[in-house]
C-alpha cells in the first residue's frame, strides 16, 4: 500500500508499481512536477485499487498502464546476474518480464495538465503496450500481454489551455501497431468528467 505520499519535482516517475503486484493500493497520494509520468502501473499489476490520487503537471504521461519487454534475453539473471534471463516456461531469478494488468480500479482521480507548468505532459492517461525501442514492447511474450476488466470510474481530468495537442483524456495504444491494447475492451468507464480549456 502506498498511501499520504507526496512525490514531486524527481527525476523520474513519481510512484510506480513495476512487475507482478496484486491486491494492492495507491491512494489519497499527490503526486507533481516529475521528469516522466506522475503515476505508473507497468508490467502486471492486478486485481489493484488506484484511488484518490490528485496527479498534476509530470512531464511526460500523468498516469501510465503499460507493458514493455523487460531484460527477457539479455545476460543478466541468476545468482551472478550472467545467466539469460527467462520468463516462460520458468521465470528465473532477476528476471523481468512482461505480465498483463487486469482486474484495476481506477476511481475518484484528479489528474491535471495545466498547460501552464514548464512540467506539463499528455496525454492524461495512456493505457497500452509501449512502443518498439529499447524499452518497448518487441517480444513474443510481451505482445501476448493484455488488459482487460479494468475500471475506470468517476475520475475528473482536465486538460490545461497552454497544451496544443488536444489530446484526448485516454489513449489506448498497442506498441506501433495503431490498435487497441488486447482486452481493452473489456474495460468499464463510469462517471468520467473530462474538461479541456480553450
């Protein structure tokens, strides 16, 4: 549980849960100003509460979902960190491997990009396996990820006047593909307020 945590102004992301955590919560935090995105759910988060968060002004995405490649392949696993890493069929020891996000609820955010801020990203939430690069989603078992039943309910996000993007409120992206991530539609979205300034 992360939980009352103020993270601002670090030079990377301000929280972030990365590999296989499940029934766990991040909520009533506030979290601005960092170098990339306000508040990260990468590689397997599941069955997780993410709830009365206020998130504002990170540089990059303020709430990111995704899936990337982990060191799969690359010789640094094991008790000396010399053994190629696996993740199927055995997940050896300091491996980092790619796992689905599902099963999260999302509810009672506020997420702000003020436009104003020189630490102002979009788009406001991105869900989705990262793009092809070095920590993108290449893999055979990173491109089996998928996302789905996930909830996201009564958020407010808004948009500040200064960001020419016209982004909308939610991107959903797989890799460089240009389609939905596998399983997004299988998510629900109540209640969600989204304001852009003019």
């Amino acid at each position: 549980t992360v939980r009352r945590v103020l993270s601002y102004n670090n030079n990377y992301t301000g929280i972030q849960f990365n590999g296989r955590f499940v029934n766990s919560e991040m909520s009533q935090n506030i979290v601005y100003g960092n170098q990339i995105s306000g508040l990260s759910f990468e590689n397997g988060s599941y069955n997780s509460r993410v709830y009365a968060n206020v998130v504002f002004d990170n540089i990059n995405k303020q709430i990111n979902v995704a899936t990337y490649d982990g060191n799969e392949g690359t010789s640094a696993c094991g008790v000396n960190h010399t053994d190629v890493c696996t993740c199927s069929p055995v997940v050896n020891q300091a491996a980092i491997c790619p796992w689905s996000l599902h099963g999260n609820a999302f509810v009672n955010n506020t997420v702000y990009s003020s436009g104003v801020s020189p630490l102002y990203g979009n788009p406001l939430v991105w869900v989705g396996r990262m793009s092809t690069g070095a920590t993108g989603c290449n893999s055979a078992t990173c491109l089996a990820t998928y996302q789905y039943n996930n909830l996201y309910q009564n958020n407010l996000l808004v948009m500040g006047a200064a960001t020419t993007s016209h982004y909308p409120p939610f991107i959903f992206t797989n890799a460089e593909t240009g389609a939905t991530p596998t399983g997004s539609y299988t998510s629900t979205f109540n209640g969600t307020m989204y304001y852009e300034a003019a």
